[in-house]
C-alpha cells in the first residue's frame, strides 16, 4: 500500500529529500506515485506536519 500526502502538506521538501526512489512530486500539496512508492515511511518520518499516510 503506497503512501498518501494530505491537506497539511507545506511544501517544504522534506519528504522529496528523503524518499529513495523519487516517488514524490512537488506542488502544492506535494503528490507520491503510487506505482513508485515502496511503502518504506521514510517520507512520514521526515515530514514535520504528519502529511504523509499509509493509504
């Protein structure tokens, strides 16, 4: 199950640093690819508003 980006993204890149296969694409809020996401959570522990969720 891929990860998810919701409403309280701020856009501050956090996630893009840390995820290892390049799966998130930036805007506003940020997006990850659900067919690139390995589902690792590297993403939702580098996040400081708790944007990223298991789907």
């Amino acid at each position: 199950m891929a990860y998810v980006i919701n409403d309280s993204c701020i856009a501050c890149g956090a996630c893009v640093a840390e995820c290892p296969v390049d799966a998130i694409a930036e805007g506003e809020p940020y997006t990850i690819d659900g067919d690139t996401c390995i589902d690792c959570g590297a993403c939702a522990s580098a996040c400081p508003v708790d944007a990223p969720n298991e789907a």
